[in-house]
C-alpha cells in the first residue's frame, strides 16, 4: 500500500484561524464587548505583565509558524515566562482564543471504527477524567499481535540512540541488535520511518481516538508529530541525557495538546514506568512556590511539598494500554531497572504551533 504522505503535511491550516484569534484579541483587549472575557483577559494583564505588545507578538509568531515551522526564541521565552507567571491561565486564554464555533464539533464524535469501539457512557468518562485528572487509561488497546508486528516491523526503523556514555550516534535496529542492548539508553525512530508503517498510520488516525482527542481540544485534532521509542537501562556509569526526563516537569510544546502513550511492552516497576500527579494540568493548580524555579525539572523532595507523594499516579500497565496525557500535568519517567520500555507517542493539537520547540 502507498505509504501516506508526510504527517505534518496533512494538517491543513486556514489563515481564517490567524484572523479569527486577532479578531478576538481586538474584542477582548480593546472594544467593550465580550465583557466578562475582557475582564479576565485585563486581570491577566495586570497579574503578569502580559501587553498587548506580547499578543501581537505572539500571534505574529503563530502566524510565522504556521507559514516557516518555527517560531522567534525570545517569544518562545516569554511563553514559558507567561506560564509561570499565570499557573498556565495565560496558555488556556491564548487556546480559547484560537478556537472558534464548536457547533460542528460533534461530527467529530465516532464511537466505532475498525478498530476501536466504546460506549457513550465510556466516551463521557474519558471526557469527564481527561479533564479531572489530565490523564486516563481508555477502555480499548491493541492486540499483544498487534504490538508485535509493529515492533517487528521497527526493526527496519533508523534511531537517534543516546548511549551509556553520552554519545549521540544514529542506527538501525536489525543491524546493530547487539549494541542496543549493550550501551543504548534511548533510541528514537526517525519520523519519517514511523509514518511509513500504514498500520502505525490507522491507529493514530482513527476515528474513535480522534474523536476523544477533539472534544477535549475543543476543535477538529490535528496530529503534530508522532514518536515511537525504547528506554534501557543503561550501564549507569556514566551520567546520561535521559536522566533529566526522570525529574518531575511539564511539557509546554503548544498552548493546548494532548499525547496518546501506546505502550508496546508490559510496563512493571523495572522498566520505567511513567508518573504523574494528576490535575496538575489546570490553569491555577501549579503552586507558584514551584513555578518560581522556570520552566527546569524538579526533585521529588521539593515536588512532595505541595503535592503529597500519596496523590501521584505510577503507570505500570500490560502491553497495548493506550494512556491519553495532557502532560501539562507534573511527570516524570522513572529509571530501568531491568529490560526494555517500547511506546508509540502520537501528540495531538488543533495546530502545529511551536514544533520547533519539541
Ligand atoms: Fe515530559
């Protein structure tokens, strides 16, 4: 079968979007319409500093970023100062913004495909979790065959492999099984390959996931990029890259996104397993005392403070467990004791804003 074309290419941006954002920045900051928004958009001004400057700023840089892929680094910066200043209210505004009628938003909504299928009961509960907790382990998964003809199948993949001693060097899995095992710690797939496999192409477009991922966005999903990776234990004598991931933080690739974990191997304690502590991902529930250090990782000693160690979440789960993550929320990995963590990660958002930044 022809392989699709590439992922990014499919997102189909209208300049409609860019005008209907400056539209309501106009409303919200200027006229006295929109009242109570203009009200809440004014107090964010006075709490963080935001101006009307930032905002043409930084639809100026999504303007850009729609047309070139990336956007200027000092606005990135004053992102990532906005979110810290405002518990991530000003990055919820900024989405809401962007988003425009939601009356055709329920042709979005399938509840079967091929593949999958859920009860309306269990679409409500995603829903109602997703926006609870920021995370939420669906009802349905793949097949233990289903992950083993894509792990067999990324064989054939080229990786970005981090090794033991820091080295960064780019191999193919068949070729350099041996090595994998002995002095890789990460191995990423190139996109590219990803994007190849039809099958890796059905499930991250399908229908009922898409459905799930665009209520919650508010908006028709899109899928930014997709990334498939192992972990492995590492020798440990050296200090490695992948640590840093194993300190608790939060993504700020967009303004609003969501991930898929697909995992493609039992997740137990040895191998990793994702933690998160879950409703951290709503505007205001980041303690300001944690959000003063920027946007760096965290040690557990410090994150147990102010969220107590009993609310975080650990995910050791059976192969095929989809986790849908607004990794807005506090995460981290944990480190490998023992074998090997396989996942497929497709990010989804209503568009490509801010990629360069992944
Ligand atoms: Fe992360």
């Amino acid at each position: 079968m022809e392989p699709q074309k590439s992922l990014i290419q499919e997102n189909n941006y209208k300049e409609l979007e860019f005008e209907h954002a400056i539209l309501v920045i106009v409303q919200w900051a200027i006229l006295d319409s929109f009242l109570k928004e203009r009200e809440s958009i004014l107090e964010l001004f006075n709490k963080t500093g935001l101006t009307k400057e930032d905002l043409v700023d930084i639809f100026l840089a999504y303007k850009s970023n729609l047309k070139y892929g990336k956007i200027p680094e000092d606005v990135h910066h004053r992102l990532i100062q906005l979110y810290c200043l405002s518990s991530g209210h000003v990055q919820d505004c900024l989405h809401k913004m962007r988003l425009s009628s939601r009356s055709n938003l329920c042709e979005q909504i399938n509840l079967t495909s091929n593949r999958f299928s859920i009860s309306p009961k269990e679409f409500t509960d995603i829903i109602t979790i997703m926006s609870d907790e920021g995370y939420c382990i669906l009802p349905f998964s793949l097949s233990e065959q289903e992950c083993d003809q894509i792990i067999n199948y990324s064989h054939e993949f080229n990786y970005s492999c981090l090794l033991d001693n820091g080295e960064q060097v780019v191999r193919k899995m068949k070729n350099d099984m041996f090595d994998f095992e002995k002095d890789v710690v990460l191995a990423r797939a190139f996109e590219e390959d990803i994007e190849n496999m039809n099958m890796i192409n059905q499930i991250i477009y399908d229908p009922v996931i898409l459905g799930i991922v665009s209520i919650l966005l508010g908006s028709k999903a899109l899928l930014r990029h997709c990334s498939y990776w192992f972990t492995y234990p590492g020798k440990k004598t050296t200090k490695h890259q992948s640590e840093a991931a194993q300190l608790f933080h939060y993504d700020l690739d967009e303004f609003k996104w969501l991930k898929l974990f697909i995992f493609m191997d039992d997740v137990t304690d040895e191998n990793g397993p994702h933690v998160y502590i879950p409703a951290t991902h709503k505007p205001g529930n980041k303690p300001f005392d944690l959000l003063k250090f920027g946007y760096s990782r965290l040690p557990d000693n410090l994150v147990s403070q102010f969220h107590k160690k009993e609310t975080w979440k650990k995910l050791t789960c059976k192969k095929g467990t989809m986790v849908l993550a607004n990794t807005q929320c506090w995460h981290k990995g944990t480190p490998l004791t023992n074998g090997r963590r396989c996942v497929l990660v497709p990010e989804y958002s209503i568009t490509t804003f801010s990629k360069v930044f992944l």
